[in-house]
C-alpha cells in the first residue's frame, strides 16, 4: 500500500504562537478540530488528519490521512490556507 502521509513546510513570516491562534480560529469556524500549542499539535476534519511541528521559522506539517478521492494540491491548498 503507497504512503498515504505527505509533509508541507511553511515559512513563517509572524510569530508561531500568533499563526496558531488564527489558525485554531479558522479551524473552528470550519468545523476542524485542532488542538496543540505554538510548538505543535493536531487537527482533523472533512476526512483529513495531520499534525504540525514548529522549528525555528519554519512550520512542517504533515497530512497523515486523507480522503482517497481529493487530490493532494487540493489539501495542500486548503491546510496552508488555516496556517497563512
């Protein structure tokens, strides 16, 4: 079986703690669950899991589940959007 997890990593341009928070806000406005803290944590919603890890300046996060059907540029787009 192929391996379903795929990782993206962001730039940060403002401070961890500040992204999370809009981050869990705009989770919560979509019906996503996250929970975690400025140095990582986890969500899940509409079909999809992952986690995310901050390091230095940069946010990795890791797509562990996914709907078969949705294509990944459609995922990438929609989980960076929570973390712009």
């Amino acid at each position: 079986m192929p391996d379903m997890s795929k990782t993206i990593h962001i730039s940060l341009k403002q401070p961890a703690e500040q992204l999370i928070q809009q981050a869990k806000a705009a989770a919560a406005r979509n019906g996503v669950t996250m929970e975690g803290d400025a140095a990582g944590g986890r969500f899940a919603g509409s079909g999809i899991q992952g986690q995310y890890a901050v390091a230095g300046d940069t946010l990795s996060i890791t797509i562990s589940k996914k709907p078969l059907i949705m294509p990944w540029a459609f995922i990438e787009q929609g989980v960076t959007a929570f973390f712009a």
